[in-house]
C-alpha cells in the first residue's frame, strides 16, 4: 500500500491518538446534572419562543378574563384582577411543569438518549439536569406574567417582594407535579401523544378550581371538587402570600399533593427510565 | 492475557413474537474491523444495542471487552462509544456545544473541554460550522459530528451502526477515510452495514446476517467466494439482441445470466474482472451494441440470494443494493 493517507484518515487517527488521559472517576451527580441543566439551557438559548408558547394561553386568558367577564364577576375589571392574576401564576407554572416531560420524549425520539446511556456517568442525570432547568423555566415565565399583570394594573397587597416567596411555592409545586408528565413522557411514543394526554389532565385541574372564579356559586358537588383540587389549595396558599398574610398552613396543604406526586410517580419514572426499551 | 472484544454465545433479544436476534454466535478479536452485513430489520441494530448496554438480552449471554454485558455494564461503557444508526447529536445545539456537552459528561473540564472540542471540530473539518446548530448540517456533517462524539476519549472499541446509510458517495467516502483512520490508531471497530461494498473496503472480517442469525462469516475474500467475485451489467442498445447477448454471456462465463430490472440490461456474476472483459470483447465482436456497462460488487440482494436462494425481506430489498454500482461504471 504505497497510496498516501488520506487527510481525514491521518486526522481521524490523530484525533483518537491525541484524546486526552480522563480521569478514571467519571464526574460526579452534581456535575453531571448541572452539565444537563446547562444543555437544557441552551435549548432555550436558541428556541426562546418555548418560553413564550407556554405563556400565550395564560396571557390570553388573563386579558380575556379580565376585559369580558371582569366587571360582572367582580365589579369592575380592577378588582377582577386582583383576584385573577395570582391564579393566572398558578397556572402557568403548572403548564409549564409539562415541558419536561415533552423534552424528555423529545430527545428519546431523536435518538440522542442512547448516546447519553452509553455514556458511564450517573444515569438519571438527564432527569435531574432537565429539573434544574426547569426552576429556570418556570421562574422566567412566572415573571413574564407577573408583568404583563403589573402593566395591566395588578399591585399585591404585600408588596413586590411577595412573588419571591410565591414563585419560590410555585416552584416547589411544579417540580413535584411534573413528574405526573416524565412518567407519561416515558410511556408513550411521541412528544405530541404527551402534549394531548397532558392537556386532558390539564384542562380540568385548572378549570375546576378557584383560578378563574369564586367557588361559592358552584353547585355543592362541584365545590367539593374545587375545594381538593391541589391546584385550588395551591392558588389560596399564593393568594395569600401575594397578600402579604402567608399561611403556614395553606403552604403545607398546598404541597401535600406534588409531594405525594413526586412520591409515586417519581420512583415510576426512574423505574421506565432504567427499564432498557 | 487480554479477552477478545466481544465473544457472544446464542445472544437472543425477542421482542414479544418477533425474534429480533435469534441467537448469535460472534468472536470479534481486538484491533479488527468487524462488520455485520444483513438489510433492514435483520437484528443488527439491536444486537448493537445489547452490546453496547443500552437493551438486555433475552437469551445466551456476551462478554465484551471482557466484561459481561448484564452484569458489568459500567464497565462496559468507560471502555466503549457508539455511533447510534441515526445520527444521535442533539440538533438543537451548535456542534460546538454538542461536542462541548459531552466532553463534560465525559470528565473533562474547563479548557480542557473546550481544547478538545475545537481540537475534533478541526479534525473533522467542522470548524467553520461550529456555530451552526447541527439541525443545518448537511447529512454528512452530521456524522462526522456524530463519529467525532464518539472520540472525546479513547474508546478500546468503537459501535458504529450503518455509519454511511443516507449519505452521498463523497460523504460516504469520508467516512471510509475516518474509519480506516481509526482502525490504524488500534482501535477495534464493530460496524453494521447494509452494503457488501462498504464491508468489503473496511472490515477484516464479515457476518451476515438475517432474521437475527448469522447466515455466513469470513473474510470479504471468503465470501465472495461463495457469492461470486462481482456482477456484471450490461445496457443493450436495442432489447431485440437481449437474446444473443445473453447466449454469448452464457457461454463465456460460468454465471447464471440473470434479466434486469429494464428489458435492455442483463446481470451476469463474474469471478474476476479479466473474464468480464473478455466476455464484453466477444459482445463487440458479435456486433452487439451497448449504452453501457458496470461491473460491480454484489448487491446485498445478490448476497442473499447466493446465501439463501431468496432475496432479501420484499419491504428492505429493493433499495439495499442502489449504491453498489459505482464501480466502473462506463458508456461505450
């Protein structure tokens, strides 16, 4: 073989010869999970439009709401908002909690999660690292909100500083609560299956609760329903933190259900997640 | 001292009803080139899969690179990368971050991360996309993208699962470059390949595969052997000589002459070139005119068909042997 090697081949060659000695103890959980974050950062670096897709729907609702139904729900538009807008919060992270599991079914259909499996680093850091991100996510579009309910008139009782400690319960519920959406996102083949199942138990939640309305109308059997809700107990704790009279024991109530969540689901997801497919 | 890169016993995954492997006896010695031939939905992604740790088998049991691969399967994955059959880079991200991505995950840090990153890039000729996100790469950027990943660290041996399947000739060469690149480093490949061509040029040693068995093993000499050296084709100017050209083959060579798709060409095997000259040279002679004429590899299909007397499963045969006869290929 007198043929002159070709230049990819001498490169390629070159490339494995010059690989660097690696450490043989692989990064670290912490590492690892933070290096996933940053990943899923990126994503939204490059597509900050999937910050605005889950922020359209609250914002439409929170104009429509307001303007249409406002004055003959509450009196008059202001006063609507008042009562409006921290439930608006709510439900934005709670759409928002659905975007892990998207993300999750995403990369599993393209592929790229095989290569992150054969890597021999801490298996669930992908989950981990797509969580960390998501106090991202659901922090920037709870802020989103919060401001378009400012510039529209909304003021809470206990000042601005009150939605530090309202994003922060809001964050804690969303983290439980979404991983209702990774075990989904494990189960069925495609990103939009997850979407619409998602939507089916979506809709309910935020529809048969104290968000948009007063339960005291409701007929008797449906406020029973609104008043266990998790997303009802969830709106009552924030509106009282917005109000500047937080509740200890709101707060507990409210985080009675995604901890249950993360309790069940939680080792469900890990389960599908390690179960090789 | 040192175990062979993978030694598999009766290795089975079934899927419910459907056998995807179905017990497979495999030897791949360390600084080979091994390639598993056989067309879609033969078993040779999921055998990839088992051996790679990312699915467990249901039957018989492998060891690679010494380790078992239910019971060892960390150990397994510090030693090894794989280049998954559809390119498995994040398409959301720049190439510059994918590889950045994953030179993280694979312990390195700060600059040292980035040294690498922009080291490969270069290597691969990727530097001027680096900033791209890999979703605008062309098909072939894509896989050098995709083997580059594969490279942050010295895998002892490296997956590659139809590394050229989609891409055009010129990329397709690239990979070969790459390939042997990487086989002359000493690093022991397993690939899987739909084109007998492609098995030919890189590997060693080949098994074929089908219905998740091993139908035939050896090396490329070996098999063709039994399949016969090439294929000729020829492309009559007029289908009303198909019948003397197809005599004057018949008994110039030992092939059977085979009709082809188009009712102007006909398929002969051919055991070495020389014989195929000399056949065209007694078409001439008769005053049989051609448009044209390649001798080729055999298809996969021919493959099958001299291994099984069938061609390949109907819904996969048709465009597994497409690219095989770019040979020599020439108009008279």
């Amino acid at each position: 073989m007198s043929e002159m090697t070709k230049p990819l081949e001498q490169a390629a060659q070159d490339a494995v010869l010059s690989a660097p000695a690696i450490a043989p103890r692989p990064p670290r959980p912490v590492s690892v999970s933070l290096t996933y974050a940053w990943r899923a950062l990126l994503k939204i670096k490059h597509m900050p439009e999937q910050l605005f897709d889950v922020v359209v729907t609250p914002i439409m609702f929170t104009v429509m709401f307001t303007y249409l139904f406002g004055g003959a729900l509450a009196g008059s538009t202001d006063a609507y908002l008042q009562f409006l807008l921290p439930g608006i919060l709510v439900q934005t992270i709670v759409f928002t909690s659905v975007y892990t599991g998207f993300t999750l079914n995403t990369d599993i259909s393209k592929g790229v999660f095989d290569r992150f499996r054969s890597l021999p680093v801490w298996s669930p850091g992908p989950i981990a690292g797509a969580m960390l991100a998501d106090v991202f996510r659901f922090t920037a579009s709870g802020v989103i909100v919060f401001i378009i309910g400012t510039l529209m008139g909304y003021r809470p009782e206990g000042g601005f500083i009150a939605v530090i400690p309202a994003l922060m319960l809001m964050n804690a519920f969303a983290l439980g609560f979404g991983w209702i959406f990774t075990a989904l996102a494990l189960s069925v083949r495609t990103p939009s299956t997850v979407m619409t199942l998602a939507w089916l138990v979506l809709m309910p939640l935020t529809f048969a609760s104290n968000i948009y309305v007063d339960p005291a109308t409701m007929p008797g059997w449906l406020q029973a329903v609104v008043s266990v809700n998790p997303v009802s107990l969830l709106v009552s704790a924030i509106r009282d933190i917005m109000a500047g009279t937080p509740d200890a024991g709101a707060i507990l109530l409210a985080l009675l259900a995604p901890g249950l969540i993360a309790a069940v689901f939680g080792p469900v997801t890990m389960w599908l997640y390690r179960r090789e497919r | 001292m040192t175990a062979p890169a993978i030694e598999t016993t009766g290795l089975a995954r079934h899927f419910g009803d459907k056998r995807a492997v179905d017990g497979i006896d495999l030897d791949v010695r360390r600084g080979e080139i091994f390639a598993v031939l056989g067309p879609n939905g033969a078993g040779k992604t999921t055998l990839v899969r088992m051996l790679a740790t990312l699915l467990r088998p249901t039957g018989g049991s492998a060891r690679v690179l010494g380790h078992d691969i239910e019971r060892e399967a960390r150990e397994i994955r510090r030693k090894i990368s794989l280049t998954g059959q559809f390119a498995s880079v994040d398409e959301d991200l720049t190439g510059y971050e994918n590889l950045l991505l994953l030179s993280r995950l694979s312990g390195l840090k700060g600059s040292e991360a980035k040294d690498r990153t922009m080291g490969l890039l270069a290597a691969f000729d990727l530097s001027d996309a680096a900033a791209r996100q890999a979703k605008d790469y062309s098909g072939g950027m894509r896989r050098k993208l995709d083997i580059a990943a594969s490279l942050i660290r010295r895998p002892e041996l490296l997956f590659l699962d139809e590394p050229t399947t989609g891409l055009d000739p010129r990329s397709r060469n690239q990979v070969w470059d790459i390939v042997r690149g990487l086989a002359a480093s000493g690093t022991t490949i397993l690939l899987t390949t739909q084109y007998l061509e492609e098995a030919d040029q890189l590997a060693g040693e080949i098994a074929v595969v089908d219905h998740g068995r091993i139908i035939a093993r050896g090396t490329s000499a070996e098999l063709k052997a039994k399949v016969g050296g090439g294929v000729l084709q020829i492309h009559l100017t007029s289908a009303e000589r198909r019948e003397d050209a197809s005599r004057i083959l018949s008994d110039m060579l030992v092939g059977e002459v085979r009709a082809s798709g188009n009712a102007a060409s006909l398929n002969v095997d051919v055991a070495d070139p020389a014989a195929g000259l000399a056949a065209l040279g007694a078409l001439s002679a008769a005053g049989i005119a051609l448009t044209g004429y390649s001798l080729s590899q055999p298809s996969l299909d021919e493959v099958f068909f001299a291994l099984t007397g069938r061609p390949p499963e109907p819904e996969n045969g048709q465009e597994s042997g497409k690219d095989d006869a770019t040979d020599s290929e020439a108009a008279l």
